[in-house]
C-alpha cells in the first residue's frame, strides 16, 4: 500500500466526525467554550472574571470584556517574560509575531502547547482529510511537500521561549516524521533572510518529487519563478510532474490566480484555500466547486461576531454581539475569538461574511482597518477584488500587488480614490482598465456608486501603475519581506501610499 492509501485510512474516522458541523454546530461551540473556561479558571484572567461561577454563555458574555491587543498587552508581557498562569495556565514559550499589517508596531500573539495542537495542528490535518476526501485518486503523500516558513529568534532572555512568524514556530515543532515527506531542510525553512531562502529552497526543491505546495500565494510564486528561473522550463508541472495540489493563505487567491493557472497547466492541479492566522485555524475550503470556507467549530476556538456598522458594513464595529448561532447569512462582522492561547473576546481583525448557516460557510470580506469610507462610499477588500478580477479579465492584464487610498481634494477641489497597482502583466489600455474598474466597484458596491454619481462627490478612481519589486522594496525596507507579511490593500489614510509612491520615485 501506498503512503497516501496509509495516510488515507489514518483521516477516515475524522470524516465522520466532520459530519458534525452540519447540525450540531451550536453543541460544538457551546462545548468548546466551557472546556476553555473550565481550563483557565485558576489563571489570574480567569479569577477576576470569576471564571468559576460562569454556567452559560450569558455569564461569559456579562463577566468578561471584549479585547483588543492594547487591553491584552501587559499580561503578555508578562507572560513572555516568564510569568505562569496569566491568560492561560502554565507558561507559554511561543510567540507569533503577527504580521496581519505592516505598521512598526507588532504584537505578540501567545501560542500554547494545547494552542498549537488543537488550533493549528488540527487545523493542517484537517486540510489534508478534506483534500483526500474530495481526491480519491490522489498520491500526495507518495512525494514531497513544499512548505514555506519564517523564522524566529529568542524571546527576551527567557530560557527555551522563541518569538517569531506563526509558521517558523509550527515547522520547528512538527512531528519528525513530517521531515521526511517535505522540502525545504529545517534549517532553509527557518532562514530569515527570504531572498537568500528563496534561492535554497529553488535548489532544494527542483530535484525532488514534489507532489503539494503550502503557503502565502504572493511568496509562494516568488518561489516558483525562481524554480522555473533555474530549471529553464516553461511549465511547473515539468519539473513536478506529480504536483497535485496548493494549499493556500493569508492573502486573497484571486489576483494571484491567473498567473498560477499560466504557470501550472496541468488538468490535475487542485487549489484548496484555508483561513490559518498567529491566533488560530479557523477555515478551510472544504468543497472545491464553492469558494467560500467552513468555519471549524470543535477547535479550541469559540467564535462571536459583531455586526460592523454603516449601510455596507464597513466603519467601524460597534453593532449588536452575537455568538455563531446568532449570526445572519450576507451581513459583514467583525470576528472574535477566545481560545486556549489565552486570547478572551479578542477582536481579531478581520471582518467575514457568511454565505450559509447550515453548515457554516463563509469568506473573508476584508479587515476591520482596511476599508475606503473616506466619502461615505464604504469600499471593502471584497468589493476591491472583484472589481480587479473583472478588470483584468477583460483586459488580460494581470495584478501582482495593489493598494489604495483616498485623494481627499486636490488642487483642484477634487476627491477621488488612487490605486497604487503592479502588473505583472500590463492591462492593454491603462484607462480602460481604470473605466472598466470603476464600473464594476459601483455595481457591487451601491454606496460606492451613489458617491460616483455625476462625479458629484467622487470623481473617477486614478490608476498609478508602480515599477516591477516596489512592493517588496518596500516590504524589505521595513524588514517585512517573506513570511506572512502582507500589503494593506485598503487604507483611509495615505500613509502607506504616500510612502510607496515616493519609493515609486526613486
């Protein structure tokens, strides 16, 4: 028998219990949230918020506050510092350090031994029992997987305690096993310089059987042109025949999707897209003729949702709270988390819409922070992505990286949004890109639309096309380059844009 047949009869029993988001999805969550209070009840967190006389969600909801990182940050702190029992029992040696935006300042997301296991270790495995499920034929386990990394580096002078990008901390504590069915060597995967591990990796890799590749999108094809750059073939899957499938995160697939399907060819390649973050697991495509992803639910994770204010659900997240079972299909919501790295009612960041209740299915609709709600027309990453898709399928242009911002009156007295795009192939007429743009946000977004009418409060979006690498300039600049670091796409301020364009300059 084959590995993957092996491999194939470890995941059937979770298939089975798979099953049980279909309709027992309150019983899930409702039993993930008193093992978790029930775990940290003699933490100090938990003994100021009487975590021992919860019963309900309501006393939950009634004794224990919402959080950003400002109010998490001196009791991890303390923890990094070595200090037991403060947001979770025992202490925690692992540290993410989110790369969610690229602002100077970054946090510290905690990442405990039962938070590695049953947040994002279960959340990989069940990745992998979805794509066997839905692939019968597949032979992914019978050559190598490519998964890219971080890096980390000692945390203070705790000793043993590492802080670094989610992904460094997950390959240096996987399973040994694991090692024999992946490439790059540990030691490449961990580099932190990503122009000196791209090229490692390239020639690590290119000899190899290699049957599935895991990571961001945008690194990830950095990667693989520098495959096809030494191996001097034309398509991927002549240098991996049996390549079979991507599993892929942390940034939108959709403006990477074309140059995939032009670099990959065969008719046997799978893209199967997960929601992995610093603080959790939490989705996975689990049918791949549906784009958006099944919220896991039997995680250490429980899950609330407030309901982002404004008529398109973009400015701020100040609505009604409610757990999973209260939630609403087509409404945009800020997602909070607690889980068992000690994280309570945390406001993670993004913002999700669900596209069904029964199960619960749903897609990243963007980040609370990243919106245009300059002028009242509430443009979301969602909206953005759409009208970039049509775009370039109309113009066979193809966008590398994007960001935009508003012009809030220039010397003209006049307001408009300016959009900041690196083609990696150029649109055939930049101002009918720009025209086709423009109309294609104002039908999927009414608000953005009412705003554009007559030109009266928003003029016509500008598109400055930025030189080859500026975003990754830019990103090295500020020692964000590789791992998970991402390019805010939307932004009300133009801090970011104004940076990038005098970058553009030079």
């Amino acid at each position: 028998m084959s590995l993957t047949g092996i491999a194939r009869k470890f995941f059937a029993p979770r298939w089975k219990e798979l099953e049980r988001h279909n309709n027992e999805a309150e019983e899930l969550q409702r039993q993930v949230l008193s093992r978790l209070i029930n775990r940290a009840k003699d933490t100090e967190y938990g003994r100021y918020h009487r975590f021992g006389d919860m019963k309900t969600y309501d006393d939950f909801v009634s004794s224990t506050p919402v959080n950003t990182y400002e109010e998490l940050k001196e009791g991890i702190d303390r923890m990094r510092h070595g200090e037991a029992d403060v947001l979770w029992p025992g202490k925690v040696k692992w540290y993410a350090k989110s790369s969610g935006t690229t602002n100077d300042k970054s946090k510290f997301i905690p990442v405990s031994k039962e938070g590695l296991k049953r947040l994002h270790y279960k959340g990989g495995s069940d990745v992998v029992a979805f794509y066997l499920r839905n692939n019968p034929q597949s032979r992914m386990f019978d050559g190598r997987g490519l998964i890219l990394g971080g890096s980390h580096q000692p945390n203070y002078n705790v000793p043993g305690s590492l802080v670094g990008d989610l992904s460094a901390i997950l390959i240096e504590n996987i399973n040994p096993l694991v090692n024999l069915v992946r490439v790059p060597s540990k030691k490449t995967a961990l580099l932190s310089d990503f122009e000196e591990k791209r090229d490692r990796i390239a020639h690590e890799a290119i000899n190899k059987n290699v049957t599935n590749l895991s990571g961001v999108p945008s690194w990830m094809l950095s990667v693989l042109n520098r495959v096809m750059e030494i191996s001097g073939k034309t398509h991927l899957e002549e240098v991996w025949p049996n390549l079979e499938v991507f599993f892929h995160g942390g940034v939108a697939f959709t403006p990477y999707r074309q140059q995939y399907e032009q670099l990959i060819t065969s008719p046997k390649m799978h893209y199967m897209e997960t929601y992995n973050a610093s603080e959790g697991f939490f989705g996975i495509q689990n049918d791949p003729n549906d784009k958006s992803m099944l919220l896991m639910l039997d995680y250490d994770c429980f899950y609330e949702f407030q309901e982002m204010s404004g008529a398109s659900g973009t400015s701020e997240a100040s609505g009604s709270i409610v757990p999973l079972w209260g939630v609403q299909p087509g409404k945009n919501y800020a997602m909070l988390i607690t889980t068992s790295c000690g994280l309570w009612r945390y406001m993670i960041g993004d913002t999700v819409q669900f596209t069904s209740t029964n199960p619960y299915k749903f897609i990243i609709s963007g980040r609370t922070k990243s919106f245009i709600n300059a002028f009242g027309e509430e443009l979301i990453v969602d909206n953005a992505e759409q009208g970039l898709a049509y775009a370039c399928q109309q113009t066979g242009a193809q966008v590398l990286e994007y960001t935009a911002a508003p012009v809030f009156m220039d010397a003209n007295a006049k307001c408009r949004h300016q959009w900041l795009i690196e083609f990696s192939t150029q649109p055939d007429d930049i101002q009918r890109f720009a025209r086709l743009l423009d109309a294609r946000l104002q039908e999927v977004n009414s608000d953005y639309e009412a705003k554009r009418y007559k030109d009266i409060t928003l003029q016509h979006l500008e598109i400055i096309t930025a030189r080859p690498g500026l975003f990754n300039d830019w990103l090295k600049s500020k020692g964000k380059l590789g791992g998970q670091h991402k390019v805010p796409r939307l932004s009300n301020s133009r801090e970011h844009i104004e940076e990038l364009l005098h970058l553009n300059e030079e």
